[in-house]
C-alpha cells in the first residue's frame, strides 16, 4: 500500500481508448446512481480519463487528486462543468459526513489505499452507496501496469473493504486487473 505515486510525466500513459481494454466505462457505470442528484467522488482521477467517461450520467463528479499537477493536466484538456477538481489526499477526504451517493477508482487502489483511507471512504458514502474499484492485479499477467509487487489482488481489496465495514457485491479477478463492488 503507498508504493508510490503516479509519475506526472508519465501521463500519455493515461490517454487513449486502448485503456478501455482493462476498465469499460459501461462497468463502472453498473453500480453507480444516476441522474442530476447523483454526487460522486473519482478517488486518484489524475488527468480525468475515466472522470470524463462518467460525467454525463451522474450531477457532480468530485475528481480528488493528490498531485496539482495531475489536475494540470485535467485542465489543459478541458474539465466538464459538473466536474470539480479537489487537491487533497485519499486518507484525508474534503467532504462531510455521508455527502456523497457513490465512488469509483479505476488504476489508484495500489497507491491510495491505507486503513485510514478507507474509514475516510466509508465515513463521506451516505448508507448504501456504491464503491467500484478497478485496479491492475498482483494475480494479472503484468503485461500492461505496475510491476505485480506493487499491486494488491481481488481478495485483499475485498478484506480492505469488509474491515471498513462494507458489504461486498462482487469481487472478481479478470485476466490483469480486478474489480470490486462494494455497498456502505
Ligand atoms: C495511475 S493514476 C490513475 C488515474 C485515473 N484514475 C485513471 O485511471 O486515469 C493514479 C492517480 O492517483 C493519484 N493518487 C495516488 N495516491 C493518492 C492518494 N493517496 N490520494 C489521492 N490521489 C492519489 C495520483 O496522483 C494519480 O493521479
């Protein structure tokens, strides 16, 4: 957990619909609400790839990130105007109590990821929230992604979640990354 932050310089990275081979936009829509009342938070959104993808269905999309210059680059490309960009730390949440209807991280678990973090998830989600997680997988190929050292599997997301206090939906291992659903 904390392995390392994403590289600003790396972000080409986290451009181009190649992406859509490990994470559809369609899967982490599923568990999400929808609609004008719908506010989110994107945990990691770095230069919005997936933030972009969401942020026609739902009212607002928090998109927190822990480096400014990651936002930078959201900026450059052009930020949605239901999108609003927050600085601050996954451990750390600029939110009150149960403000948010729903959360999704794709490709950041590995590095955000701490016990804290996680009460900080389940304190900001109101009861019944969705989380979806998508993230490379220490049990993948390693094909494409972090080394495997650096990466945690669907079965230790699954126990970060459920000591947080949240019900697991669904916990399932593709060929190199893993998704989880979980229910505050
Ligand atoms: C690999 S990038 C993925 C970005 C984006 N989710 C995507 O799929 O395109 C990981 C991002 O998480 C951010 N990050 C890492 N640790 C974090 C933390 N503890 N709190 C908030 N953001 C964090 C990094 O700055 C980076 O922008």
């Amino acid at each position: 957990m904390g392995f390392h932050t994403f590289d600003p310089d790396q972000v080409d990275r986290l451009r181009g619909s190649d992406r859509f081979r490990f994470c559809s936009r369609e899967e982490l829509l599923e568990p999400l609400p929808r609609g004008s009342d719908a506010a989110i938070v994107d945990l990691g959104s770095g230069i919005g790839f997936y933030t972009d993808e969401l942020a026609p269905f739902v009212g607002r999309i928090h998109a927190l990130d822990l480096q400014p210059a990651m936002h930078e680059h959201y900026r450059e490309r052009g930020v949605p105007d239901n999108v609003v960009l927050e600085t601050g730390a996954a451990d750390a949440l600029p939110f009150k109590d149960d403000a948010l209807q729903g959360a999704v991280s794709t490709m950041t678990f590995h590095e955000s990821t701490t016990e804290p973090a996680m009460s900080e998830l389940a304190r900001v989600l109101g009861t019944g929230a969705p989380a979806v997680v998508v993230d490379w997988s220490r049990d993948g190929r390693g094909e494409a992604g972090p080394p495997l050292d650096e990466r945690f599997d669907a079965a230790r997301a699954r126990e970060f979640f459920e000591e947080a206090g949240f019900e697991i939906r669904l916990a399932s291992e593709r060929s190199e990354t893993f998704r989880i659903v979980a229910r505050r």
